[in-house]
C-alpha cells in the first residue's frame, strides 16, 4: 500500500479562466496559491490544504471523462438555500435537491462550465 495524505488536487479544464476563476471565488471563498502560465492558476480553500486547479482549455471543458461530481462541505448544513443562491448568481445553476437521508439535505450545483458540485 502507497501511504500518502490524502488527495492532492483536483484538476479542471475551463473555457475561461476568469470567469471560473470569479466563480471560485465568489461561491466558496477559494483563494489563489498561485499561477503556472498564463493559463493554469492553484486555488484552495483559506483554512485547508485541498485545492483545485483551474486550466484554460476550451475544447475539453466540461468533459467529465467518467467523473460524475464532486463535493464542498458547507460548514453549516441549514444555510444550503444560501449557497445554491450564490451558486445562481455567480453563472452557476442548480441540478437536483433533496435528501439523502432524513435530515441529510444536499443538493447538485453546476459551475459555469458544466461541472457537478454537491453540496
């Protein structure tokens, strides 16, 4: 068994590095590590190690390549109506709602390039 210490990144193609870039860091607070080119830059979270990587490469944005979500944590479970409307006006959309189990709300946002996010 390989050790490691969990996941390093995540890695998405995007048709415009600023608008998701924007997006990122309006919907949840994600904040620059720094660049590699003009058209790569390293995000996360200000309170953690995890962290997203954004790739300005048009043809292949949105493409899930099998991947079918992933997901962000919301601190405080009751304030999802919240986070989908800050979703919604930063270019995003919702998908579906519900519950996964009594008392287990999520719901499954898009980005503005298509990618599924639960929240």
């Amino acid at each position: 068994m390989i050790e490691t210490e969990g996941l390093t990144h995540l890695h998405l193609f995007v048709a415009d590095l600023d608008r998701s870039l924007r997006f990122y860091r309006e919907v949840f607070g994600l904040e620059e590590m720094f660049r590699d080119g003009p058209k790569m830059v390293f995000l996360r979270p200000p309170t953690s190690s995890d962290t997203i990587t954004l790739n300005e490469v048009p043809d292949k944005a949105g493409a899930t390549g099998g991947i079918d979500h992933f997901g962000f944590r919301l601190a405080d479970k009751a304030k999802l109506d919240d986070a989908i409307e800050e979703v919604e006006q930063a270019g995003g959309r919702l998908i579906d709602r519900g519950e996964h189990a009594p008392g287990s709300p999520y719901a499954y946002v898009a980005d503005p390039d298509g990618y599924t996010i639960e929240l």
